[in-house]
C-alpha cells in the first residue's frame, strides 16, 4: 500500500504545483495545494474506475442502482486519500513542508445536497457498496444550490444560498455524449394497431436535456471505484433553433426555455414534511427518467436479451417515495417504447424496483394532486391510473376481507396520488429502516399492505460508513483501537468486539480519555473561535446535532437546561458536574415553531453563558450551518449523545450511531436504532428513559394526557413555561409564547412535559456517573466495543443478500 515515500511525495506535490498550477511550493496557497492534491487523487483512481466499469461491463451480474433525490456526501478530498491509501503519506509531506492538512482540506466546499439522515444514508451506502466490492452506482441531481447555509443573527435563522459550484469541482466529469432526453407535458394519442393493440404516442411536449456528471465513489484500499451519477437539466441543443421560428407556441417554449435549468436549481429544504410544490414534482420525474432511460439504453448496448430479462441484470433501490415515478416511467418506456405488453412490463418492474421507507410521520406522506401529475406528465398519469384500477380490482377479487378498505389502499383517491402506495405495489420489496420502524409499518402504518403482501416486508436496519465515521474523522481514537485488538476492525468492525476485553484494562481506559480530552481541546478550541464563548474541558459534552424538527424535542433538552439554570439561580453552591451544552441544527425555512426554538436556545445561552453564579458549571453552544464537515468535527468530542425523539418517531436515526462508535453514551428514549443499540450495550450502558412508542400511539389513538395537569403539578415545568410566557429571564425581556401555547394549548403533541421528569431524573444519573472516571470510560469502551454492527458494511451486506441478490 506504500506506494510512495514521504519525500516522494512531496515531489510530486511540488512537480504538480508547477506544472497544474504554475506555481513554486513557497509560494502556493491552501487552494493551490488542495487542487494539486486531489489532482494526484484523481490520476490514482481514474485507471481503477476505468478497470471497474469495465469488469461490470463484461461480468454478467445484476447492479443495483441507488436512487435517491439526496447524497449528502459533505467532503471528499480526505475520504478518497483515505480509501486510495494516501492519507497518511500525504500527512506528513503536508506536515514536512509545513503545511496543516486541516487548512488545506477544508478547502474543499461540502456537497450538501441532502438535508439530514436520509440523505447521509445514500452518502454512506456507496462508500460500504463500493469498499464491499459490490457493482452499485448512485444516481442523483446535480442540484446547483445545495442546502442552504445558515448563519444566526440575534438567535434568528437566516438561509444563505450554498452556491457550492462557485470553484471547480474537482471530482466530477461531465459526459456530455451519455445525456438523456426527458420530456414534460404535451399531449398522448392513441392508436389502435392492425393486432388490436394499442399504440400511444406523446406530441408538443417540453424537451429537457440531462447531462450527467460522473463522480468517483472510491472502495477502501480494493482497487474499486463506483460511479454516482449526478445529473443537470439543460436546454437542448435544437430548442434554440425553435426559437429563431416564432410559432404560436412561441411564448410556450420561451416560458419553457426560462425554467429548464430550474430543474436542477436547487434542493428543496424540507427534511420529514412534504412540500407539494410543481418544481420538485419535475424534479424527480427528471431524476427518474434520466436514470432509468440510461440504464435500459446500457442493458440493450451491454447484453444481448430481451427486455422481458431486465430483472436478471438490474434493480433499482428507491430512497423513499420521491423516485416512485420510477413504476410507471419503467412502465412507460417498457411498453412504449420497448414494445412490451402490460403483463411483461409489469412482471419486469415488480422485479426490478425495491422501496425504502423512511418514515411514519404523516406529514412526510406525498400525496400529488392528481391535476398536476395530469397536466405536467399525461402518459404517466394514465398508467398510474391503470396500476391503480388493477390494484383496486384484485383486491375486490381475491380479497374480499379487504373490500372495505379499498379507499385506504388505493393509489389514487381523493384527487391526490399517494406515492407510499404506488411504491409499495409496483416493487418486491418494502424495507423500513429500523426494527421497531419496520414493526409499526407492518402492524399499523401499513397493516393491510402487509397483509396483501406479506412477503415483500423486511427491515434492514440503518448503518454508517465507519471508515469516515471512526477512522477518518477520530485518528487518535482508530490508533488505540488497533494498537490494543490489531487492524482487522478496519474491513471487519464487528471485531470491533474485541475491545470488551480491555474494557477493565487501565492503560487502555486511559489511553481511551485521553483521546476523548484532545478531542474536547479541539472542539473547544473550535467553539471559542466561532462563538467567543470559552468552555470548560473538563465539563461533560453533552451534544443533540441534528435538524431541527417537534419531533426531535431539542425542546426537551433546552427544558433540562433551564431547569438546571434555574436551580443553580436558588442553589449557587449546588453540586454540579460542569456542563457543556451544544447544539447544532438547521429548520426548514417555514417550519415557525422550530426556528422559535433556535431562538429559544440562544436566549438560553445567551443568559447562561454570561451569568458569574452560573456560568462556572453551565454552558450553552450553538454551533451554526450543521453538516457533514461540522458534525465530523463534534462528534469525536461527545460524551452524551442525546437522542430524545418522542417514541415512534424517529425512524432510526444514524447521529446515534456516530456517537456510539466515538465513545459517546447515549441519553434517550426507546425509539428508532436507540432500542437496538441498548439491546447490545445493555440497560447499564445506556440512559434509556420516557414514554415507549406503544405508549406514545395509545395517547394518540385514545386520548388520556393532558398537558395542562403536569403544568399545575410540576413546579419546574409551571416555572420554565412561565418563564417563556412572561419573558422573565434574567434581566432580558423575549417571550416564547409560540412555544407555550403549543405545549398548553394544543396539549403538547411531542410529549415533552409528559417526558420531562423521566428525562431529568436520566440526567441526575449521568451526572453521577461522571464522577466515577473508570466506570465511565468503561460504558465507553462497551459502547465503541458494539458500535461494528452499526457499521453500513453490515447494512449493506443485508440489502445485498436479501434484496438485491448481488
Ligand atoms: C448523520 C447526520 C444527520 C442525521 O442525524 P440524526 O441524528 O440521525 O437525525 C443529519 N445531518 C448530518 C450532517 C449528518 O451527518
């Protein structure tokens, strides 16, 4: 793996400074060496991603394609030296020439085109398909504004557009001779033929072109390099000459003209809400057809089959609904363009497509009004209708159980699409992403689904890529792995187990809290510069970094800081272990209430961090614009990983598993991974408190909380809640009566008071805990110990054997 010397190295630095950039060594800037770098990257990978599309070209296995509206893949320049093999070489040449790696790295702008969880997911499923050996490509868009960056101006949110193309991006190539043609609108006609059959032909319709742009997926140290596909929307080549022959369309196609490379604008900021807005319709229609136009032209370049045997070289994974246009568009272009009857096409596509589900939450559901899929795709429209009439009358036929049901089950009804249910029809595979995510949907989300279908169900429960998780983001920690169980963690982190044995050993324990303390020094190091606040080392950090959502409860968390504030205001000389509390979290532009609880938090902070009786032993940090680079910085510093979602929630969650794997323990409740992470650390190993998702779901069906009581009961909730009201805190005068009025008067939907006290008293027991250094270190240890099967290797492994058949 040695491939070059440092010194080697560092001439190559200095031949590709000169030649790329036409500069001397003395004289190049951070930029000029990031460039110079990822160039040498580049000249690395390219002949193995020559190498690997060439063998799936000749191999005759299936490939799976990932489908997904986001890829949330944040930096790339340290990953891929890490993956190649180069990241320690290029190190320490950076570091003999005086460099800093770090200042040289962050030159690099994050691709933030996701927003959360599901699209850090895909991120991370390429890296394991690709370190798996595996014959998958990613296929997304090329969004020209990714998520917007945040920054706060006196605690209020404020969007920034994140223009992260505003530099070269190193890492892409556009393939301008592989683009795709995808049409919108127009008209269908319909032609019986001389056999009876019918033929359908589409006519005005809006031409768009997709240009894809190839970015290099990099397996770790395998000689693999996977392909995700990112695609733009352009304008094609002949529509400007239309439009030097005015017609009556004339004014059509200009207005066209004008909003093609929207489609690729930018990405939609919502994380978990549906936003039923026409542009992001377009968008995965676009996305769609593009893909999956290309990988039926490859299948008819690459085999010599028929059609009819799609299923033998492809299937196509949905990341939630937004691909589901990927049913009837297969549909289309089978029997439209393909020549298939409906039965094939049908056979073919419910072979080919497999749909993950990413959440209950109803106000996550997409429901397209059917007018607009009508005017904006005719053809796909009409077979939507039919899948859905089909459906509708097997049911009636072979389900008269289900008779009843049929306006809950059907894929169109009240003049909306409901995209859950045409994916879970048209594909063979319906997966949640969590144990208990996958009970509720088979046993309440989706229960007469599953009863139609019982064999598609299956859970595979969510991962992350441990290599820039654990080994990339936390080194120190990754060196004392392997200096106390060896390296085979590396490409097995189930032997990651092994630590168990040292979980008593104390040279390692301490090697363990020395790492954790540096860690702790940077981050603090971090945090003074970006908010002037210095904070205690020794305290314990106690992280919630995640969007902002209801849901999430950073509200619960905010609660505990203020009742501990309150205390300390009665009590100065309480004994307290110091506390640093950090939060980091984006809200959708319109989402009022969770902006109001940024707002909040800084108040919070804003009191806290500079009153003299408290501010000894309290903290409160708000780090802005949370992503992936961000969180890569945090999460190797956190002792508490706070994952307090109202049970039933939180699908699985993945920052859990972040924090696992860097040490961190974890306060939470009994939703999502959080239960299958303490079935492996155990109760002792955790701090699990608060309603169960069962619970939770009775509340909702059958009533019988009332907020309004813990308000009259519990003098802390009635103190903090007037404190909110009344603007009384401290000297300053801010109300949150959103926020009061939602927990009173609309009886606190997310059971934050409800959880109030289980949660406190959580708290009470981590902060004793603390105290004792070698039993902490040792939950530590345990939890690092189990984090391997949380690994996306595993998930992947999973997808592979059980859905994909690769
Ligand atoms: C992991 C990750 C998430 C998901 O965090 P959850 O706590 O699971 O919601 C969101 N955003 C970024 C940048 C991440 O890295």
């Amino acid at each position: 793996m040695n491939k070059y010397t440092k010194e080697a190295f560092v001439n190559l630095l200095e031949d590709k400074l000169t030649r790329k950039r036409r500069i001397h060594m003395e004289d190049a800037s951070d930029k000029d060496l990031y460039y110079v770098i990822a160039s040498i990257v580049k000249d690395e990978l390219t002949p193995k991603w020559l190498d690997t599309q060439e063998k799936y070209k000749s191999n005759e296995t299936r490939q799976v394609y990932y489908l997904s509206m986001e890829f949330l893949i944040g930096r790339l320049l340290e990953s891929n030296l890490l993956n190649c093999g180069l990241l320690d070489v290029c190190n320490e040449a950076l570091r003999e020439i005086g460099r800093d790696p770090e200042e040289i790295y962050k030159n690099e702008h994050d691709a933030g085109l996701g927003n959360g969880g599901l699209g850090r997911l895909a991120a991370c499923f390429l890296d394991s398909i690709a370190s798996l050996n595996l014959p998958g490509h990613g296929s997304g868009i090329r969004y020209r504004y990714g998520l917007f960056e945040q920054r706060i101006i006196h605690g209020n949110q404020i969007e920034l557009p994140d223009y992260w193309l505003k530099e070269e991006y190193p890492w892409e190539t556009r393939k301008t001779d592989e683009a795709i043609e995808v049409h919108f609108g127009g008209s269908v006609h319909m032609h019986k033929k001389s056999d009876g059959t019918l033929e359908f032909s589409y006519h005005n319709t809006d031409k768009v072109m997709a240009v894809p742009y190839d970015v290099p997926v990099v397996g770790y140290q395998n000689n693999v390099v996977n392909t995700l596909r990112l695609w733009s929307a352009e304008l094609p080549q002949d529509e400007s000459d239309f439009l030097s022959e005015p017609s009556s369309q004339y004014y059509h196609h200009l207005d066209h003209t004008h909003s093609v490379e929207q489609i690729s604008g930018f990405l939609y900021p919502d994380d978990s809400s549906f936003e039923g807005k026409e542009l992001r319709l377009k968008q995965q229609y676009f996305l769609v057809s593009a893909t999956i136009k290309g990988i039926i032209n490859k299948f008819k370049d690459e085999h010599n089959l028929p059609l009819t045997s799609l299923q033998e070289k492809v299937v196509i994974q949905i990341n939630d609904t937004h691909p589901s246009l990927a049913v009837p568009e297969l549909m289309r272009i089978l029997m439209d363009e393909e020549g298939l009857n409906w039965k094939q096409a049908w056979n073919v596509t419910t072979k080919v497509i497999a749909y993950t589900n990413h959440t209950t939450l109803s106000e996550a559901l997409e429901k397209w009004p059917v007018s607009m899929i009508q005017n904006l795709l005719p053809r796909i429209f009409m077979i939507i209708n039919e899948i859905n009439e089909r459906f509708c009358q097997g049911i009636w036929f072979d389900h008269p159980e289900l008779r009843d049901s049929i306006p809950e089950l059907a894929i169109i009804a009240d003049d909306q699409v409901h995209m859950a249910h045409l994916a879970i029809v048209g594909s063979f595979s319906v997966n949640g992403v969590a144990r208990l995510h996958t009970e509720i949907l088979k046993t309440k989300e989706m229960k007469n689904f599953y009863t139609l279908y019982p064999r598609r169900f299956n859970n595979k429960t969510n991962g992350i890529t441990h290599r820039r998780w654990l080994l990339q983001v936390n080194p120190c920690l990754s060196k004392a792995i392997t200096e106390a169980i060896g390296p085979q963690w590396v490409k097995q982190p189930n032997k990651l187990i092994s630590l168990l044995r040292y979980s008593n050993d104390r040279p390692f324990l301490e090697k363990i809290d020395q790492v954790k303390r540096e860690n702790k020094q940077v981050l603090a190091n971090l945090i003074h510069k970006q908010t002037g606040v210095t904070v205690d080392e020794e305290s314990i950090f106690d992280v919630q970094i995640k969007r902002l959502h209801e849901y999430k409860r950073q509200l619960l968390n905010i609660f505990h800081v203020i009742y501990l504030y309150n205390e300390l205001k009665e009590n100065p000389s309480l004994d307290l272990t110091p506390r640093t509390f950090i939060f980091a979290a984006k809200a959708a532009p319109s989402y009022h209430l969770a902006k109001e609880v940024i707002k909040l938090i800084h108040h919070v902070a804003s009191i806290v961090n500079f009153d003299k009786t408290v501010n000894g032993k309290l903290k409160v940090i708000f780090l802005e614009n949370y992503n992936v680079s961000l969180a890569e910085k945090i999460i190797p510093a956190a002792d508490i990983s706070e994952q307090i979602s109202t049970a039933s929630k939180e699908a699985s969650g993945t920052g859990n598993m972040k924090m696992m794997m860097n040490g961190a323990l974890t306060v939470g409740t009994l939703d999502g991974a959080n239960i299958e992470i303490k079935d492996l650390v155990g109760d002792d190993n955790i701090f699990i408190f608060g309603l169960k998702a069962d619970e939770v779901l009775n509340y909702y069906k059958n009533g019988g909380y009332v907020a309004k009581d813990i308000y009259n009961t519990d003098e802390r909730v009635r103190k903090i809640l007037d404190q909110l009201n009344y603007g009384e805190f401290g000297a300053h005068e801010i109300e949150f009566k959103d926020i009061f009025y939602n927990i009173l008067y609309h009886n606190d939907p997310y059971f934050v008071l409800k959880d109030f006290d289980p949660y406190i008293e959580s708290h009470e027991l981590i902060e004793r805990a603390y105290r004792h250094k070698k039993s902490w270190q040792k939950m530590s240890v345990t939890n690092i110990a189990y984090s391997g099967k949380f690994s996306s290797d595993r998930t992947i492994k999973e997808y592979a054997s059980e859905i994909w058949k690769i």
